[in-house]
C-alpha cells in the first residue's frame, strides 16, 4: 500500500479560480485521483485535489511559512 500525502478531502467553501495545466500535470492528477479512489475508497474528481496539493504544498515550504510568519509580524 502506497502513503499518499492527501488522506481526506474536507467540505469547505470553495472560490472560483479558473487555471490551465499542461497535459501531463492533468494527466498525473487524473493518475493520483484514481490511486487515491483505490487507497481510501473516496472517489473525488482530479479538479478537487488541486486545492489541497497547494494547501499542503505551501504549508511545508519553510520559506514561505517564515516570510508569511514575518509580514504578520511586522502588521
């Protein structure tokens, strides 16, 4: 059994944002979903796991966590 860094997809409120992506990056994510689909027995669309790939990119990149850390400090 593979260890994907995604384990749920929570119910919130989305917004709208309308991007493009190459068709190799769509066809992973569609690869993902189904991996996912199999490992947890949830199937969810590959347009569902962008937000929580960016959520989960972002708050392990250190850097960004520290400048954001520290624009809120200086508020």
């Amino acid at each position: 059994m593979t260890k994907l860094k995604l384990t749920t997809i929570p119910d919130d409120k989305p917004v709208r944002l309308t991007v493009e992506l190459p068709a190799a990056v769509h066809r992973d994510l569609a690869a993902y979903a189904e991996i996912f689909t199999r490992e947890h027995g949830q199937t969810v669309e590959p347009a569902k796991l962008v937000p929580l790939m960016l959520a989960r990119f972002m708050s392990t990149d250190l850097v960004f966590t520290r400048a954001r850390r520290a624009k809120s400090a200086g508020s």
